[in-house]
C-alpha cells in the first residue's frame, strides 16, 4: 500500500463557483429531457412497444438520455465528487457507462426495428446523423472497453494508465461533443421530415425542434467549460491505492 494525495483542505470559493455551475448544467439536462420527453408525446404519438412508426420515439428519448445526460455526467463525476476516492469514482464511472451501454442499445434497436418494419421499410444508415452515430458509438465502445482494460484491471500497468489517462481525457470529450453534434442533426432530420413544408411557417412543434437543438449546444458549451477549466480540477485527497 502507498499513500498518495495532498492536503484535506479545499479553496472554498472554487467549490463554490463549481456548484454554481453544476447546478446550472443539472437544470439544462434534465429541462432538454423534459423537452424531449414533452415534443414525443404532444406531437410524436407518444411511445409504444408494438407500432413501428411509434416504437421509433424511444430513439431520440434514450438517446438523448445516454449520450447527453448520462455521458456529460460520467465526464464530470471526477470533478463533482471529489471527496470520494479515486477507486469509487472509478468504478461509479464505469457504471454510468454501463448504462449509458444499455440504453444506446435499446435506442439503436428502436430505431432498427421502427425502419424494417415500416410501411413502405425505410433504408437503414442512409443520412449524416445515422453515420456520425454509428461513429459515436465506436468511439464510445472503444472509449469503454480501453478503459475498462487500462483502469479497472487489476493487471494493467501503472505506465500504462498515466500514459492513456491524457488520450482517455480528450476522447471522452469529443465523444460527447459529436454526440451533441449527431442529436442536433438528429432533432432537425426529424423535425424536418415530419413538418416537411410546414417547417418553414415556423409551426410550434418547429420552435420546439430548434429550442432542442439550442438546449444541446448550450448544455455542451457548459461542459466543455467546465472539464476544461483547471480551477475545477479534482485535487487528490489523503487516500490509499493499492499498488496493481
């Protein structure tokens, strides 16, 4: 055993400003699942397991869920608990990331059986979202399982840890900034193809759409933020870990 860490103490302000900000991004992510939640069942037909046309709207609901909500949780998780120690911070983040795993499945098949089964079909992975989606999702599997080897295996070199720990940082990050990027052009596709030329009347599921997509640039302009700044950097406590 070794210990590792620095002082107990902690600038009082910065914690302050950070839970400021945290309160901030909470009320952002939870307001565009809301609105997620709100335009599917006003406007969308709600949710259902059996009509094709309606199972589809699990899609942008789950999805907004896990590669927005959940995903820019896990980013923060290190910063926001910082008096956890750094293996329960671990193993929470591998957690959240396991459900984010559960429910982009469940999304992924929603939308897959809502097209095949679809009168006419509709062709699968045909548009930009659906590309840069299925590119999201690689990165986020390869993000997962490189992580799951590297820091949660015990037999993984300590060399190896510092040296991905950087790369596992900066993925993280763009992963989440692409998923951005995929659900803004997922709500326009849709939006779009459902208003058609009603679209350009600006009809109030219309404003809904674009208010969405605001929602999920501001949410990720605030995480950026706030993973990048070093002022909220987590600071290692008085812990022991286990030398592997």
């Amino acid at each position: 055993m070794r210990l590792i860490g620095h002082s107990m103490s902690s600038d009082n302000g910065r914690t302050s400003l950070y839970t400021r900000f945290y309160i901030i991004f909470q009320i952002i992510g939870l307001t565009l699942i809301f609105y997620v939640y709100n335009w599917i069942v006003q406007y969308r037909g709600g949710f259902s397991i059996t009509e094709p046309k309606i199972i589809f709207n699990w899609h942008p609901l789950l999805m907004t869920i896990a590669f927005i909500y959940l995903l820019a949780n896990s980013i923060l998780h290190y910063r926001t608990f910082q008096n956890n120690t750094k293996r329960k911070l671990k193993n929470q983040h591998a957690l959240i990331h396991g459900c984010i795993l559960i429910l982009i499945v469940i999304a992924g098949f929603a939308a897959f059986v809502s097209h095949q089964y679809a009168k006419p079909p509709i062709p699968h992975l045909y548009s930009l979202h659906s590309w840069l989606g299925v590119l999201t999702i690689v990165m986020f599997l390869s993000q997962l399982f490189s992580g799951l080897w590297c820091f949660l295996y015990p037999g993984a070199a300590k060399q190896h840890r510092e040296t991905l720990a950087p790369y596992h940082v900066f993925f993280g990050i763009s992963i989440f900034i692409l998923a951005v990027a995929t659900a803004v052009l997922g709500f326009c596709e849709k939006i779009i193809f459902s208003l058609d030329k009603q679209y350009k009347l600006l009809p109030a599921e219309g404003v809904l759409g674009n208010i969405l997509g605001i929602l999920c640039v501001v949410y990720c302009l605030l995480v950026v933020y706030m993973i990048t700044k070093p002022e909220f950097k987590r600071h290692p406590k008085l812990e022991y870990e286990t030398l592997l």
